[in-house]
C-alpha cells in the first residue's frame, strides 16, 4: 500500500519496506500523471521541486488570534485576510515594453504555450526539458520515447565538441586564378599575427577562456547558373574565391555578433596579405566544431509496442530510417520530426532556431552527396546473442547560454533554470536528445499502428477549441471524439448539444465570470522557503503521494482515462522525501498507518462502491466527465481522514494550523461559509461567481509553531501537514479548472471548507452554558454530521449533470440533500456494533468528548445523546460496557435507547417530504434518492433496529 525510503524506517518497518519493493520494481516517479493535473497543479509542482528557481512571496498574513476556525455552528469570527499579492507563474508572455525594446515597429506579443519534456535521463542524470510549440502530440511522444529509452536503456548518452567554435568568414575577391596559391600561402604564413589582431576585437571572450583559436583558408570554386534571357552579368577574369575562417571560440555565448566583429577587425589585414578586394565579413553558421551526439542503446526484447514484438519493431525502425536515407522526400520529413524537438526546446530556452535549422539541414550537404536523414539505427548482437537496437543523432547545434536575448526576457530565466542552468555543451546535449526521443517516438508510431491515432486523440483538443467548447468542458469532449472515432467540429456541437454545456454561456457569459475569476483568483500554490531553518540550499526534494485505482473497478477503454490515479507532490519538511504509495497488493508502512489508520486501499476501493450506490443520477444522460467527479471525492476523503486522525492524535496543533489556513481565506469567502447551512431549498443566498480560496499562496507551512510538539509526533505531523495542504490544493486547483458552472464550483469549495472547519471544531464551546439539552445537542450533531461529507458528494455527483440544470436552485437542493445524508449517515456508521464497541471501550479508558471535538475524547452521536439528552453519567455507560465486553450483544443491551434515538434524529421522513415539495426533483431520479437514505442503515447492518 505505501513505500517510503527504507533510511527512514527502523526494526520491523524496514521489513515492510523490503517486502514493499519486492512487490513492486520502483516507485512512482513524482512525475508520473503530470498530464492528467490541472494547470496550476503542475505550475504549483514546479514551486516544489525548484525552490530556488520560484521562491515564495514572502508572507503577509495576519497575526493569528486565540479563537479557534470557524465551525458550522459559529463561533469567532476570522479577522479580513491581507489584499492578495501579485504571485503569478512567471512563465508567461513578454511584457510588450520589452517587446517594443527588441524589434522594429512592435504592435504586441504571441504566445505560445511551454510544455515539459518529462522521463529523460541524459548521461545518468534525470533531466526536466522545457518546450515550447504549438503542435500537439511533440512533449507528449518525446517523453514516451524518452521513458522507454530511458526505464530499458538507462537513458541516453551524449556528447559535445571540446569547444564551441564557431567561423567568422572574411570573403577575399579579385585575385587571379595563377595568384591564388600564394595568396593562401600568405594567409598561413602569418596565421599567428592574425589571431593576435583577431583576438584584440573580442577581448571579453578571451576573458572568459575564449577568442580566436585557429585561422584556416579555402578557396572556392565560383559557380554561376545558366544566364536567363536579358540578363547582365560583370565579366570576372577570376575563377575562385579566397575564403578565410577565424576559428573563435565563443566559450557559452551564441557568438554571431561577436564572429562579425572580428571579421570586420581583421578584413584590413587580410587584405594586404592577399592583395585582393574584401566582399563579405560574417559569421557562419555551419559550425561543424560546435557538434552535440546522442545515442541509446536498448534491448529489442524491452522494445514490444502496440502488440507488435520488440524484434519486429527493432528491425521496422531499421528498415524506416533505411527509407529515409534512399529518398530525400521522405528524409525531408523524417528530419522535420527531429526539429520538432530540437526546435521547441530551442524556443523554449532562448535559442536562434533559425540558425540551428540551418546548420542542420547544411550539415547534410557536407558530409554526404544526397539529402540524407539526421539520425541512424541499427541492431547489433552481443557474445550472449542478445541484440539491441542503437540509435544516434549528431548535429551542429549552435546554443548559447550567456548574452544575447537572454538577458532580455526574463522568461529564458526559468527554463534555463528547469535544466538546473546549463552551459552551453549540456544544452546542446540536451537538445540533441530530444530530437532523437522524438524521432524515435513517430517511427515507431509509424512502424506500428501510425501516426494519426495517437496524433489525433492529442490533435482533438484544438479541434474541441475550434468548435467553441469552453476550456473546463474540452477533455469531456476529447473523450467523447476519442471513444466515437470522430475528430470533427461537428462532432464536438453534437456532444455540447446533447449534454446543453453552451446553455449558460450563451445566455449570459457566465464560463467568462469564473475564468476570469480563476484568473484574478489567489491561488497560485503553496510556495516554498527556508523551512525548519533551513535554507533554500538545503531543501530536500518534495515527497510523493500516489493512489491507483485497482484494475478490477475499472474497465479499460483505449485512449479514454477510466482509472483514478492521483500523483501529488508535496512539501517535504524533513530531511528526506517520503514516498507513499496507495495502490493494490502492497502492505503498509509505519507512516501510512499512522496517517491513515486502518483505512487501506482495500477500504478506499469498498468506499468507491458505496459511493456509487450513493451516487445521485438525473433523468437525463450523464456528461463524459465522471472521472473528475470520482477524483474529487477521493480527494474529499484523503482530506477527511488525514484531519481525524491528525486531530484526534495532535489536537491542538491541528487546530492551530487549519486555523493558519483559515485566517488567509478572503473575508468574503468567510462570510459566504456562514450563509444557507442547507436547511430549506428555497431560502436564497446572493449568487457569488469569485472563487476566493487562495489558501496556498502563503507559506503556511512555516507559520505553523511545530517546536512544542511531542517526539513521537514530529514525523508524524512533518508529514501530515504539507500533504493535508498538497492534496486541499489540487482539489481546488481541479474545481477551479474543469468544474464550469461558477456556482457550482463556488459550492464545491465551500463545502470542502465546511467539512474540515467541522473535523477540528469543538461545537459544545460556543454553545451558551444555559441553553437547553437539545440546543446543546443538535449543535454537537450538526458538527457531528458535516464531518461525513455526504453533502460534498452530492455536489460532486451534479458536475456530470448537463449544466443547463445546475442553477442556484438546485444547488440549494442539494445541500438539503447532503445535509440529510450526512445525518442519516453519521447515525448509522455510530449504532454499527462494531463502531459502538470500540466507543464504549475507548470510552472507559479516555471518556467522552467534554466538547464535541475529535481530540478530546469519544465522539459517538449515540452516546452523547445518552449523556446530553438522556443525562447518563459515565458510570451508567460503563456498565453497559463491562456488560458487552462480557458477551451481551450490544444492540440488544441497547435496543431501546436506539429506537429512541433514531426518533430524535432521523431524516430519513424530511428526505421524503422534501421529494414531494421542491419542483427541482423532477430532474434527479427520485427512487435512488429514497433507496440512498436506507442505505447506510443496512451497509452498517442497523436496518433491524
């Protein structure tokens, strides 16, 4: 079930540990899934991973009070968080005045978008590409590539040039054809003088280890086309040309300027050497001394795709790049797939992809008669007859990584930084890798089941846009184009059609009212800084969370995610990160079960099926979404049960630090969690489109006091609390991102706030010492109840309703209903005798809960109501206990207690009289709503009470 760096367990634990990876080859990568988060989620990852690449804002939140969070039922009142600080993700457009700065006659910006290259592993070391294009399919199938090459092959191997060299090109003209060879003789002759005048234009390059290294001359045969008609020509006595080539290195510099420079610096010279007439004085960009190779070598029996065996494959790849080396027109095309990733690396860092283009295409002018492709593959055999195949890719490649526009726009900062701020050679290696994954990557798409399946399923979000889809409804259409084989706009208007997606856009803009909320919206992630005292430097890796859903609940369907998976990055405060892992078959660690308890994958895949029971269904067909709506549940229940056990462990630290989240929720959001509590459906709250979370813009890691807390929670809570943060996040970053209808999403958030205010809260505090039993007791069981979060389920139930029925009404209705579920489902989870034996125990040696909270004793709604209503004491409870400890079964010790309890308490009746009153019914099926409040009764085994 988990899997946690073995350094970290001791004893028995390590034993778990070693029996975890026996069970499975590795752990997940923190990058695994990264395609399948929401944007923010991947920007917020990014923040964890290069702490000193994106350093946090620093904190500006509110001095924090002795009152506790607000709880359902009241209480003190959080003061006005800060006015939210400017903290976007700065990778972004251009501002259009350093626009204007860098060309002529600027009018704006274009933007393109920047992608991760993930799974590479270049020369040992695992490496995080940026791109930037607009082409889909190129990130995705280089890092499919890349993740084959680099789990089988381990990775790729490059290598550059000692030296970036690039030419300065000095053209000699006018000399004749019998003076030629003394002219060349001179240029050597004084090639020492040369580089000395060379060097004395470039000085800041041989400063830095640089500058003219070497002068060589060429002399080149003029070659004229045939004359076209009334064409004139200069008569030339002349059959050549002299062509002197400074050798400069340009140490990490791109160069071109610096090349010209000294061409023009020494032109003078060269031609008094000579005695010719100067022409042209420019850089070259064929820099055939500036070359970067990669290579990979995997064994054909790890190669198998698609069904087709690894040989097979191995040798059809062959046979392709065989093609291409035979006919020009189909190497054209296969060397432009090899651009595609150079190129979009070479955009996303800053390069002049013009002249790597260049280069490269020239390359194959000089060392080869024909138009060739780029890279080789081949198959070769080892002494054990196991075969491999190899593949290789050489080009020049031009970079730089000093000067130039990269000090122009702030942008290249950070994505030379995602490559840990690489010289020029590691670029350069970097690139050539690329282009070789993403070759790899369409031949043997092309080889197998080609091209256009896998470039189409990718292709279809462009089509989606161009139909008009709003970006929150764009994967439910993708999926719909993908499992009906149809990659038309038409298809697309037929998917909005059925499901009324376009209904509220189209009636009064309300998709641009929570866009341009997300936008405004503080959410821009839980940022890092100097945690526990520690220096940026110093910051271990973030930790890893991973769920898989097991193969059995779900069916497969080719290109159409029908799995939950979750990957979530987060902070890691110790000083290794934690790897734990939620998936089938494998046995828990010691940090699992204390952050989890007994509540294992095997419990997570039976609650799914009891939420599918749950599940509230309308009369019409649900959307292609359901997955999102499954997500956010389980992120609903991670949440849930990391802060029961977190409070009930560490009370007060608990409550101290969802108080610190709480007090940066905007004063509005606040005031909204106190509006309708679900009572009536009709009762109006005023309609709010702001998505006012923006919990994880501070550092509320750091604010949080774990310096009193107990050794034997340290770990514990170092663990527990970033991942409780981590995993509120991407469940608001996904509403925020893929729920469309702006009251919905509002309420989703909210409800969310709701439920973990409830799980700390200690509801008897705020309640006046002289209110009466009942009033002291529907205030512990309204707390009591919220912290079952039905309602949070019914909420995300309604995002596969078409949203042409998502009103604020309805919304109103489904509070109602939540709230009756969460009642219903509170009372039956508490009578379950197996629940009420472990309270009565627990009771006799903690006793019960003085205030309703979680960490201050037992909280049964049955007993309390024994102690609040009733008026037991403790004593008559125990002897109840001692009674079923020796035998007694406990309902019947019980029974009528229970009859009576269930009077009191019941909502199975108001569900019902509320299905006859609301006309918002007629679109939900009302027979699973009645069968969905029995069902807790007869799943806890108390329907016969």
């Amino acid at each position: 079930m988990a899997v946690e760096n073995l350094s970290s367990c001791n004893g028995n634990e390590q034993q778990d540990g070693k029996l975890a990876v026996s069970q499975r080859e590795s752990f997940h990568s923190i990058w695994s899934g990264f395609y399948k988060k929401a944007l923010k989620e991947r920007q917020n990852q990014l923040r964890l991973v290069y702490t000193h690449l994106f350093p946090s804002q620093p904190s500006q939140l509110v001095s924090p009070l002795s009152a506790g969070p607000r709880s359902p039922n009241g209480g003190p009142a959080e003061p006005p968080s800060p006015e939210p600080i400017d903290d976007a993700f700065p990778l972004n457009g251009l501002d259009e005045q350093i626009a204007d700065n860098m060309v002529e006659n600027c009018v704006g910006t274009l933007g393109l978008p920047v992608g991760i290259g993930l799974n590479f592993t270049i020369n040992s070391i695992p490496t995080v590409v940026p791109m930037c294009i607009e082409e889909p399919s190129v990130v995705a199938a280089a890092s499919g590539a890349a993740k084959t090459i680099s789990t089988f092959g381990g990775g790729f191997t490059a290598t550059t040039t000692d030296k970036n060299i690039i030419y300065a090109q000095i053209q000699v003209m006018d000399i004749e054809d019998d003076r030629i060879a003394i002219a060349l003789e001179q240029v050597k002759a004084r090639r020492d003088e040369i580089i000395s005048l060379g060097n004395q234009f470039c000085q800041n390059m041989v400063g830095r280890g640089g500058g003219v290294m070497d002068v060589t001359v060429r002399q080149v045969i003029r070659r004229s086309d045939t004359k076209r008609p009334k064409e004139v020509r200069l008569e030339r006595s002349y059959g050549s040309w002299i062509v002197v080539h400074l050798h400069i290195d340009v140490c990490d510099a791109m160069g071109a300027n610096c090349a010209s420079a000294v061409a023009e610096g020494t032109a003078p010279l060269i031609a008094s050497l000579t005695g010719g007439r100067i022409g042209l004085r420019i850089v070259s960009n064929l820099s055939v001394e500036r070359m970067a190779k990669a290579s990979f070598r995997v064994p054909i029996d790890k190669l198998g795709y698609k069904g087709i065996s690894g040989q097979d494959l191995a040798f059809r790849v062959v046979e392709a790049n065989e093609w291409a080396r035979s006919d020009p027109y189909r190497a054209t095309t296969h060397n432009k797939g090899i651009m595609n990733g150079i190129d979009a690396v070479a955009l996303a860092t800053g390069q002049d992809w013009r002249a790597i283009e260049a280069a490269g295409h020239a390359w194959n002018g000089v060392r080869a008669d024909n138009y060739r492709p780029f890279t080789d593959y081949w198959v070769e055999e080892e002494d054990d007859g196991r075969r491999y195949l190899r593949g290789e890719l050489e080009l020049p490649m031009p970079v730089a990584t000093k000067g130039g526009v990269l000090k122009t726009n702030p942008v290249y900062s950070y994505t030379l930084g995602l490559l840990n701020k690489p010289d020029s050679k590691s670029l350069a290696k970097v690139m050539v890798a690329v282009g070789l994954a993403q070759n790899f990557a369409a031949l043997r798409a092309l080889c197998t089941e080609g091209i256009q399946r896998g470039h189409m399923s990718l292709h279809a979000r462009n089509i989606a846009i161009a139909a008009g889809a709003p970006p929150h409804a764009i994967a439910e259409c993708v999926t719909f184009m993908v499992e009906t084989g149809r990659f038309t706009r038409s298809a697309v208007k037929e998917y909005l059609t059925a499901h009324e997606v376009h209904h509220k856009i189209r009636l009064n803009g309300s998709f641009e009212d929570i866009h341009s909320a997300c936008s405004s919206s503080d959410l821009n992630g839980m940022t890092n800084g100097h945690a526990n005292g520690n220096s940026q430097e110093d910051e271990a890796p973030p930790s890893l969370f991973y769920f898989e859903e097991s193969d059995l609940t779900a069916s497969r369907t080719a290109g159409v995610e029908d799995r939950v998976t979750l990957n979530v990055a987060f902070q890691t405060l110790g000083a290794k990160p934690v790897h734990i892992e939620l998936v089938p078959n494998v046995p828990p660690t010691k940090v699992v079960r204390q952050l989890f308890g007994e509540k294992s994958h095997a419990w997570l895949s039976e609650l799914y099926g009891l939420l599918e029971s749950l599940k509230l269904i309308t009369i019409k067909p649900e959307r292609a979404n359901v997955i999102l709506a499954k997500k956010l549940k389980l992120l609903s229940v991670l949440l849930n049960i990391l802060i029961r056990r977190l409070v009930t462990a560490h009370p007060l630290e608990t409550a101290r630090f969802i108080k610190r989240i709480s007090s940066t929720r905007s004063a509005s959001s606040e005031s909204d969690l106190n509006g309708s509590n679900g009572d009536s459906p009709t009762t109006e709250t005023p309609p709010s489109h702001k998505l006012g979370s923006g919990i994880f813009r501070h550092r509320v890691i750091l604010d949080v006091d774990l310096k009193h807390i107990s050794s034997t929670g340290t770990d514990h809570l170092r663990i527990g609390f970033p991942l409780i943060l981590a995993i509120w996040q991407v469940f608001e970053f996904r509403v925020q991102q893929w729920v469309g209808e702006p009251l919905l999403a509002r309420a989703l958030i909210d409800e969310q706030w709701r439920v973990v205010l409830a799980l700390v809260d200690a509801p008897l505090r705020h309640i006046a010492p002289t209110a009466s039993s009942p009033e002291s007791f529907k205030a512990v069981m309204t707390t009591h109840a919220k912290r079952f979060q039905s309602t949070i389920f019914a909420l995300c139930d309604a995002i596969s309703f078409p949203e042409a029925i998502v009103t604020s009404s309805l919304v109103r209705v489904l509070r109602c209903i939540g709230k009756r579920l969460e009642c219903e489902h509170a009372v039956a989870h508490d009578l379950s005798s197996s629940r009420l034996l472990r309270d009565l125990k627990d009771m006799t040696e903690k006793g019960w809960s003085d205030d309703g909270g979680l960490g201050s004793g037992v909280v049964n709604s049955f007993l309390l109501w024994l102690k609040i209503v009733k008026g037991w004491n403790e004593d008559m409870v125990r002897e109840k206990a001692f009674r079923a400890a020796g035998g007694a079964h406990v309902h019947q010790l019980f029974r009528e207690e229970m009859a009576a309890f269930l009077g009191d308490v019941s909502r199975k009746q108001d569900l019902v009289e509320l299905l006859d009153s609301v006309d918002e019914w007629h679109v939900l099926d009302r027979s699973r709503l009645k069968d969905a409040m029995m069902l807790f009764r007869i799943h806890y085994q108390i329907d016969v009470i």
